[in-house]
C-alpha cells in the first residue's frame, strides 16, 4: 500500500505561501488575458491581492497557534478563508475566496486527506456555483468543476495524488475555455480567473512534493479549439458572444454582516442593480458582495435594509462610460481662524455661523449654483430643529443637501479626510458619515467653580475633559488631563489621536503626548492642528 500523505497547518502556510508567489509572479500576464466579464485587466491582481490577505491572516494565526497540531490545522484554515473573504479584490478574488472556505471546511478534521480534498473540492463548485448570480461557461467555474471531478475520480487517501489528478484535469480544462466562450476565442487567451486557479493547484501539488509540469500556456491560436465543451454548471448559459455583460460603470464590493439566510435577501434585492453580481458567504454567516452597476447608491441603499455594509470599496470600470459628475461642494460650520482654514484646505468650503448659523448656512446654499450638490457638515453648530429646517429650506428651492452626521470639528475632519467628489453623492456621503462615526472625542475646558462630577470633585480653574456628557477626567492642568484622557479612550481601541489646539492650548502638549504613547501605547499616531476660537480648551478625536 502507498504512502498517505495529509495536508496539515504548516502545509495550508506553505500553500499559501507558494500560490501567492506564483500569482504575483505572473500577475501581468494573467492581466492581459483578462478580457470577461470587463476587459479591465485586473484579474492578476485581484488574485494576488486576495491570496495576499488569506496569507497575512494565516501568518498571524500560525504565530499565535499552540501545540496542538490538529488545532494549528483548523486555525490557519479559518485564517486562510476570512482573511480571503473580508480582502476579496473584484469577480475574482470573491470567487477564489469560496474555494479558500471550502478548504478551511476540511481543515476543520484537523488534517486534510485524500478524501477531504475531494470534498472539499465538490463543496468549493457548490459554493462558487452559488454565489455567482448569472453562470458563464468557460470560466473559472468550468475549471474547477473539472478539477473537482477529477479528484473525485480517484478514489485515493493520498492527498498528494488526489491533488494531482486535480491540478492535470485543471490544465485541460484551462485550455479548453476559449471554445466555450467567443470572447476568448476571439482574443486567442484562455480564461483568466481559470489560470489563477491553475497556479494555485500547481502550487498545492508542488508543497506536497508532486511533479509539477512546467508553467500552463496562457495564450492560444484562433484554430484548435474545437473542442467539446463539457457539461454546464448548474444554471449556467452558453456565452451570448462579446462583451456585453459588462453593462455597470461603477464595481462595487463590500461586506455585510447577517444571519442565514442574507445571501438570498441580498441577491433578491440586487439582482435588478447591475450584473457581474457574485455573493460570498461567510462561516459567520456575513456575505461579501461583487456587482458591476450603473448606480453604487441604489446598491448600498438595498444592503442597508439588511444591515450595515462595511469595507465598501467602489472603482470606475470604463472611464469613458461615466457621465461627468456634477460639481459638488462641502459646506463646513466653522468660526474664523486655523480650524476654518485647516477645513478649507481639506477641501470643504467654511461658513462662519455667526450668530444664527441656521441662516448662514441658509446663505451659503443659496450662494451655491443651482446645479451643484451640497454636503453639510454642521460640527455640532445646528440642531435638530435647525437642521430640518435647512432641509426644507434646501428642498423647496431645488436644491441636492445631504448632511453629515458630524457633532464635532474633529468628526468633520474624519469625515473631509474620505470625502470624493467623484463618487455619486449617497455614496460620498455614506463614506463620509461613516467615517464620522469612527470618531470618539472628548472636549478639555476649565471649570468655572468648584462642583462635583461623575470623575470626582473640582475646583474653578480645574481641567475636565468631557466625554459624551460625562465628565471622564478632572486634573489640575492641561499637561496632566490629557494623557491621562487619551489613555482612558484608548482602552476602547484607536490608531490616531487628533488632537485641536484651542486657546491656551500650547504646541509643546502634543509633543509630551507623543513622548507618552510612545512608552504606553506604540504604534499610535498624534496629529495636532492650531484651533484657536473653537470655545474649548482642547478638542481631541480618537479613531
């Protein structure tokens, strides 16, 4: 009887390891055969980059695994198919992702056979077969569905020889494609996601000693393809011929967090959107969501009736096909001085609220031309009642308002820091308001008398720094309250402290701070910008 070989933990590392080394090293040509669904010439990329993020997470559970082999095994499995999912780049890094969770599935036995390649194999077509909305033969799906049969074949316990009948089946298959999609044919390449999915098969084989042949042809002649094609995925339809599926302007991904179940509500909601649509589930039940659309709002309005999107990453897919976006401008509410002038350079137009900034915002947007589309950022200097009140103003004249919930000037910065014009504005604005949100900030002012709060007893003069209504701290002076605020708010998380200087607030406590976290937190950043006028003593956001 032959030797058994088994995948464990050290050999899903070193998979990953040698895939994402192949991938790079044939991204650009792997590029360049990227002609469907969108001739866009990223597939190469997107792979590299998915398989990038699966490694980094493998890397990290590896280092933080134990002993237990079994359990090393399980670890950097889930690793490699979260770290695919949640970094997924474009149609083919959220298909390759379904494979990487179909492995982490059989990794769960806490070593991986011949048989569990096959598995899980069969369960990478049902996963992959699932989450692509509108099935093409002649794609990556094709070949791994031969793959899959292939292995499925064998019969063996060995991994090793059950992946290489795999990988040989793969290579068939990949030089088959271009008779079963026009496209390619009419290019002379063979399918790109496919070729990615070779290299990844080639490298498993080879991490598990296997004789690989030399690296597959990407490129055919226009004759001798005449090839069979074999049985259809389920659902899946013959080529219509060119490039007409591309149809969306924009690509749009992100992550929605749900129960069981999501994945359905969503393809419902967004078949109607767009094309290209791919939905990759999650063991945690989320979905990473792939589609080409003409309007990025309209998809995340959908999403956000089932939860709240994440990671939203949005690209232009053919330049020439968006219409030019109209002129946008960000109204800021901010007094006169460095805080003003840090906003405008930040590219927002400030308006000094005076005393009734309802009216002079009223003002502002009437000072706009009727064409432009207007985002409001009140940093905490209208109400409810004055924002409605804005609103309705803005509607009954014809003008485009979105407001940002910003509460702060420190919010509002968040906020401009990921603020783009040339995304639609619900878009724009959702990115802006979420990074708003990101924000936690506390205001530092002086005491007027003596009192009690929530952090003990003051004395007039004393320092409080003030945190969502709730005095957090109360110190004798500035260089005492605010590392001891900062080290408080970072107990919640944050990579940058954003620190406005308002009067009385010298440049030297942005230093001392830097010094502290340096010692007590490393890693974490402090910006610091002159904020004279601003009525606190120091603003500061934590992010």
């Amino acid at each position: 009887m032959g030797e058994t070989r088994t995948i464990d933990g050290a050999g899903l590392l070193g998979w990953a390891r040698r895939s994402v080394a192949a991938l790079r090293r044939r991204r650009e040509e792997i590029n360049e055969l990227n002609v469907f669904p969108v001739p866009d010439s990223d597939t190469g990329s997107n792979m590299a980059a998915t398989m990038g993020a699966a490694l980094a997470a493998a890397e990290d559970a590896a280092a933080a695994a134990g002993g237990d082999a079994a359990a090393a095994t399980r670890e950097i499995g889930a690793a490699l198919a979260k770290g695919a999912v949640h970094g997924a780049r474009g149609n083919s890094g959220t298909v390759l992702s379904q494979v990487l969770r179909a492995i982490a599935e059989a990794a769960r036995a806490g070593r991986i056979d011949g048989a569990d390649v096959r598995r899980a194999l069969a369960q990478a077509v049902d996963l992959v077969d699932r989450a692509i909305a509108d099935p093409v033969e002649g794609t990556i799906l094709t070949v791994l569905r031969e793959a899959a049969a292939a292995a499925g074949a064998t019969g063996s316990a060995d991994a090793r020889a059950v992946v290489e009948a795999a990988a040989e089946a793969s290579r068939v298959a990949l030089a088959q494609t271009p008779s079963q999609l026009a496209v390619l044919r009419e290019a002379g390449v063979v399918d790109a996601g496919g070729a990615g999915l070779v290299l990844l098969l080639d490298a498993l084989a080879d991490e598990l000693g296997a004789a690989v042949p030399a690296a597959p042809a990407l490129r055919v002649g226009h004759a001798g393809h005449a090839g069979r094609p074999g049985p259809a995925p389920r659902g899946a339809r013959p080529d219509p011929g060119g490039h007409g599926r591309a149809g969306g302007r924009l690509e749009v991904m992100f992550h929605l967090p749900g129960e069981p179940g999501t994945e359905d509500l969503l393809r419902e909601r967004l078949a109607g959107l767009g094309d290209s649509l791919v939905l990759a589930g999650d063991a945690e039940g989320g979905t990473m969501v792939h589609i080409h659309t003409a309007d990025a709002g309209a998809v995340l309005e959908a999403a956000l009736e089932l939860g709240r999107p994440g990671s939203i990453r949005i690209e232009i897919l053919d330049e020439a096909a968006v219409p030019e976006a109209p002129s946008r401008v960000v109204l800021a509410l901010v007094a006169p001085g460095p805080l003003a002038e840090l906003m405008g350079s930040s590219g927002a137009r400030p308006v000094h609220p005076g005393a009734d900034p309802v009216a002079a915002v009223r003002e502002a947007i009437a000072g706009c031309a009727p064409e432009v589309e207007i985002v409001l950022l009140p940093n905490g200097l209208v109400g409810n009642r004055g924002l409605v009140e804005i609103e309705l103003a803005a509607h009954s004249g014809g003008r485009t308002l979105a407001i940002i919930s910003a509460p702060t000037a420190a919010n509002g910065l968040a906020a401009l820091a990921v603020h783009d014009p040339e995304l639609p504005l619900a878009v724009d604005a959702y990115a802006m308001g979420e990074a708003a949100a990101g924000v936690r900030t506390a205001e530092l002012t002086r005491a007027a008398g003596p009192g009690l709060t929530a952090a003990g007893p003051c004395a007039a003069g004393d320092v409080l720094a003030e945190v969502g209504g709730d005095i957090l701290v109360v110190a004798p002076d500035l260089a005492t309250a605010l590392p001891r605020t900062v080290d408080l708010m970072l107990r919640s998380g944050g990579e940058l402290v954003t620190l406005l200087l308002g009067d009385g607030a010298a440049a030297e406590l942005a230093a001392a701070l830097r010094a502290h976290l340096g010692r007590s937190a490393p890693g974490v950043d402090v910006a610091a910008y002159a904020a004279e006028g601003i009525g606190s003593l120091i603003l500061l956001g934590v992010e």
